[in-house]
C-alpha cells in the first residue's frame, strides 16, 4: 500500500502573505463569472444543468478555504493577516452574492420548470434537495425584500461579518500572562511548573503562565491556595476584554438583520433550519434539562462546600460558607482523589502523546475498514513542522480508486495559533463534473502539553476524551460521500454536527476498560492502566454530572438569551448573574467572560445548546447498536454507511432513524445521567 499514489496532490503550503490575497481575489472573480452568466439566462433556458452552481461554489472553497485557515496556525504575522484580510474578502463576497436577486430568479425560474416539464421526477434525491436548499438561501437572505431593504440588508451583513473576524482574530492571538511565585503554585504538579517560564522579578523569582489550557488549567484543578485560583480565573476571563464591545456589535447587527427579514429573534432565524426548529423549542428543551439537573447538582454542591470547610480548617483558612468558581475544578479533582483514590497527575503518566496518538488512529482504522499512511521527509508539505500529514487509504486498497483523502494533525501550542481544538475541512470531497471525485482534507489544531525536561509529552484523559472527539469530526469529514460539496461532511445540521463525535468519544472508546487498557502506556515503565486505575477512572465518568452539564446549559441559556433579548444589555453582569443562578457557584469581582466565548461568533450562535441537545442522539446510537460491541467493525461500517456516508444529502432524523431502526428518543441519555428513564420531548 505504501507504493500506491494518491489521484489527488494535497495542496502546497508556500503562499506568501500577497498570493493569499491575490489567488483569493482572482477565485472569487472566477466564481461571479458564473453567477453572471446564470443571470443573463432567460427565465425559459433555466434548468438543473445551466445552472452550474453547486460546482462553482466548490471550486471556490478548495481554493479559498484553505487560504483563510493560515491565520489560525501561521507563525507569520504577515500571512495571518493576509489570510484575515483574505476570509474579509471572501465573506463579503458571500454576502453579495446571497443578495443577487437575478441570480435568485434563475435558481426559482429552475425550480418552477423543473417541477413542470416532469424532469423533477427524474433528479435524485440530493439533487431535489440541492434546488430546495438553494432556493431556501434566497428567501432567507431577504430577496424578497425592496431594493433599498436589500441594500441596508447587505451592509449591515458585511458590518456582522468583520466584526466576528475581529473577535476572533483577538481570540486567536491573545497572548497574555499571569505570573506566580513557586509558594502561590504549591499544589501544582512539579512537571507542569517546570514547563513554565521563570524570570527575577525585584527581589523574587517568578512563574509567566500563559492562559493556553496545559498551562492555566493545572492551577484551576491543583492550586492549594484559593487566591492564585481566584486571580488566575479572574485572569483568564479578563483575558480578552477588548471582545466585549464587539460582542455587542455583534448582537446588535443580528437582532437588526433578524427584524428586517421578518423574524421575532435572530435565535427564531437560525434555528429554522436545525433539528430543534425554533428558538422557543431549544429554550423548552434547556429549561426541561435544567430542572432536571437542579436537584442533583445543589446535592453536589453541598458534598464539595463540605470538602472546602474541612481544607479551610485543616489549612487555617477562613471559610465564608461559599461555592466560587474557582473552587468548582479544584473540589471536583479533590472529590475524586478522596473518594476513589484517583490522581489525575498519576492518570497522566500512562498517556504519553507518543502513544496515545497512534493508538486512537488505529482504534477508529480498525472499527471504520481505513488505513493511514504518514507523509514524511521530502513528500511532506505542511506549515508548520511540527504537524502530521498522511494519506488516508480503504484497509484493503489495491490502486487508486481505495484513496479517501487527506488527514493534518497539528496538536501542540505554539504563539499565535488557534488555542483550543478544532477540526478544518479545508477541503471537500465531491463529485466533479467529469464524473471523478475531489478527495476531502480534514485538519485537527489542538495544543496538548509539550514535552518537559523532566518527562515526555503527556496527556490528561480529558485530553484524551477531547482528542477523541475531534477525531471524530475528521473522520465524518474523510468518510463523508456526497455528490454536492455543500453537503459533504459535517454539513449537517448544527445541533446535530457533534452527535457522531460524542458517541465515539462518550460511550465507544474512552470509557471502555478494554480501549483504555490499549491506549495507556506509563511514560516510564510502558505498563498500561491496572484494572483497578480503569475502574476508578471509569467510575469517575459520572461524579458530579449535576454541576458538569449545569455549567453547559449556563453557557448555552447565556448564548440563547442574548439571541432571543429585543434589547441590549449589560452583558457582563448577565453573564456572571447567569453563571450563579444556573450552575451553582458564585463569582467574584464581575469580569467580562463573555468575551472569551468564542462559540458565539464561530457559528455556534443560538446554537451552543445543540452540544447537549445532539448528546441525546449519540447516547441513543450507541445504546441501540454500539452497546453490545463498542469496536466491532461490521457495527463500524453501519455507522459509516448510514451516518457518515451521507453527510447532510439528506434530513438527519432520515439517517437517525435508518441507523437506528425507529425514531430517536432521549432515555438513553436520561437513563445515562439520572438511571431513569423519563419520558422527554426532542
């Protein structure tokens, strides 16, 4: 296998800052070309095949995505910026394009006489669905709105769109620190202050801990002393508070735009096209989940309110009977290192990224029949040389018609780059007119803990789980066979995107004694987790579930009100009075973390729920077919073929049900958290 070549070349990673722009300009000019010649077509000529453009929408993305990825990874300020400047470009252009009324005329004039010449009939499935969606853009965008509408409309679409740019450029180049003397760090594990940059501050030496998660994290979790938690939590919501006023923008634009399309909320506007199929459906559905959790996390609470007195006794510390935030992650490890004897600094030692890595490749190759092959040394093109390229291969190829596509792993931290993690697909698989296939390309950024002088890179099982998951994303992005580009992947529904990912990394794998046991190798001696470790470590799954998912209905309440609100508000103070009332624990002084939740401007708006939400369905996937055989690879290939395989060429609760063999239901996943089935509506 290893001589096979793939059909497809990846793509060059050589671009200077001025290509970026300039191939940029030149494709979206390429790509209005076609649109203009679909709008000089008389109503009568228009039909499935003058209307080419579904293949010069995905011309333009596999040459404009993976330009506006570099400003995520880059090490070069000059071609961030230019890749920024080059999505302003293309996201622009985008607007315009979704406001051309010819263009939307010839897309209805196709439709109405496809339906009466009888040749509707003949179109398959995911190409009736192509003219439905395309047509829906259109009423969407408001083109049914008067010519001057159209033109305040536009405007202030493009405002929208630079300021998510904004926000999110700050959020990937933030750069802060926050400095500790080793006595304020007593608690944090010796190998994660080793790590940490040391300088003489005055008469004191002092620690520069950067607010990227393997530094900041161990000091939320281990940090004996509640006041360098307190300020380093306070630091890491103030980290980004010139996000604040965007954020406001932002808000401001979409409940603009929403009202001008004759919507009641930008929540009602996005959710018209996913599962949940309204904004008061998802409120329903956050509100019913939330009562439910209420009981169990005030109970979970109060046992580690408890714990938090008797170290405040033990250690001298004054105890004002109160729950903060920084105290959630650090009562929650205490919790279970008292109850289960678990260390999670111990846990660590037995995932070396050396090992880890390419024993989850090989876990989703076995279940999923594919076969990955490194790039290396002078084949290798990538842009940063720490990444992973390989080739993505059927287990049994033979020549070239086995090829998948492309895979890039870009795992640890580094300035400027994206700082949690993420999966691109910067490339699409399609079908091309000539009847050949354009192969995708699925990128994964995630900064995992680099190697220390004491130890190897290791990783947490939250790192592990997280890995998991996102690997997940990728595969749904490589194994994803769609005719149409637009529907390729992770095209699918919002709140139903992370479904497949969370079954894997929740229930398949990363639970599973026998997937543990495979995946762990201690860093010293290469003996994998004892039994009596994955006992503990899978008994901890489900401690204080309670406040683990009240914290996420906060954040999803949070993004669904500012989206459903007809007024501003101090967002601030909605943000830490929300965080109280819904996941239990108190604040201190008010700090804008608002501006730090990236998902609200990274398509995630009135959409954070849908984390949740799309749990259900992965917990009902797996219980129904993966529970008897986590990694039985013919299970595998049902997944593959009635999930991943089709993308969102059609309705998911089409491919749910065919998966799953009758309508999906939430007891599952009630049964998962409560250990009771109660009836619940989707």
């Amino acid at each position: 296998m290893a001589s096979l070549t793939p059909p497809q070349a990846p793509p060059s990673w050589i671009h200077t800052p001025e290509e970026v722009v300039s191939v940029t300009k030149r494709a979206l000019a390429q790509n209005k070309a076609v649109s203009d010649k679909v709008a000089a077509l008389p109503e009568a000529e228009c039909n499935f095949e003058t209307l080419p453009l579904a293949d010069a929408e995905a011309e333009v993305l596999i040459i404009c995505e993976p330009l506006a990825f570099y400003q995520n990874v880059s090490t070069s300020k000059e071609l961030r910026d230019a890749s920024n400047q080059a999505e302003v470009l293309q996201r622009d252009f985008d607007v315009e394009e979704s406001m051309r009324l010819d263009v939307f005329k010839a897309k209805t004039a196709a439709e109405k006489n496809l339906r009466k010449s009888g040749e509707w009939e003949k179109l398959s499935d995911e190409q009736r669905r192509l003219v439905e969606k395309m047509v829906l853009d259109g009423k969407r965008a408001g083109l049914a709105l008067p010519e001057k509408e159209r033109e305040v409309l536009m405007k202030l679409k493009k405002e929208l769109s630079q300021v998510c740019l904004d926000f999110s450029k700050n959020f990937n180049e933030e750069d802060g620190l926050i400095s500790f003397t080793l006595e304020e760090l007593d608690g944090v594990p010796d190998d994660v202050i080793s790590g940490y940059s040391k300088r003489t501050e005055g008469s004191k030496e002092v620690y520069d801990v950067t607010f990227k998660t393997p530094d900041i994290f161990p000091i939320f979790k281990s940090a004996h002393n509640p006041a360098t938690r307190r300020r380093a939590q306070e630091g890491y919501e103030d980290r980004l508070k010139q996000n604040v006023p965007l954020l406001e923008k932002a808000l401001d634009l979409r409940r603009r735009i929403a009202a001008m399309l004759g919507y009641d909320t930008w929540a009602d506007y996005v959710t018209e096209v996913k599962m949940v199929k309204s904004g008061k459906n998802a409120q329903d559905f956050l509100d019913d989940l939330e009562a439910k959790l209420h009981t169990v996390g005030e109970k979970e609470r109060n046992i580690l309110l408890q714990l938090k007195k008797e170290e405040h006794e033990k250690r001298g510390l004054p105890f004002d009977g109160e729950f903060y935030i920084w105290d959630y992650r650090y009562y929650d490890r205490v919790y279970i290192e008292k109850t289960l004897n678990l260390d999670d600094s111990l846990v660590k030692e037995y995932f070396p990224v050396s090992v880890v890595v390419p024993t989850i490749l090989k876990i989703y190759q076995d279940l999923l029949g594919v076969k990955f092959i490194e790039i290396k040394d002078d084949n290798k093109d990538v842009w940063h040389p720490e990444v992973q390229q390989f080739a993505v291969w059927e287990k049994d190829a033979k020549d070239e018609s086995a090829f998948v596509g492309y895979c890039y792993l870009d795992l640890f931290p580094r300035a400027a780059k994206y700082s949690h993690a993420a999966v691109w697909s910067l490339l699409p698989g399609y079908e091309l007119p000539s009847g050949k296939r354009h192969y995708p390309l699925a990128a994964m950024v995630a900064n995992l803990a680099k190697p220390t002088p004491e130890r190897p890179a290791l990783m947490r099982h939250d790192d592990v789980t997280t890995f998991f998951h996102e690997m997940g994303h990728v595969f749904h992005g490589l194994l994803s066979r769609t005719k149409y580009a637009r529907f390729h992947g992770t095209s699918v529904a919002r709140d139903f995107v992370e479904a497949p990912s969370q079954m894997l990394e929740n229930w398949c794998a990363c639970w599973e004694p026998k997937v543990l046991e495979k995946m762990s190798s201690h860093y010293k001696t290469q003996e994998p987790l004892s039994p009596e470790l994955i006992d503990k470590l899978i008994r901890s799954r489900y401690v204080n579930v309670g406040l683990y998912y009240l914290r996420q209905v906060f954040f999803a309440k949070f993004d669904l009100k500012v989206h459903v609100d007809k007024e501003a508000a101090d967002y601030t103070r909605l943000w830490n009075d929300l965080r109280e009332s819904i996941s239990l624990v108190k604040g201190g002084k008010p700090q804008p973390g608002q501006g730090t939740f990236g998902h609200i401007v990274g398509g995630y708006d009135a959409g954070y729920y849908g984390y949740t939400y799309s749990l259900v369905f992965a917990a009902d996937m797996y219980a129904t077919i993966f529970k008897k055989d986590p990694l039985n690879p013919a299970l595998g290939k049902l997944y593959r073929d009635k999930i991943l395989l089709v993308g969102g060429s059609r309705d998911e609760t089409d491919s749910l049900q065919d998966f799953l063999g009758r309508p999906p239901n939430s007891d599952a996943f009630l049964e998962e958290i409560f250990g009771t089935v109660t009836n619940a509506s989707l």
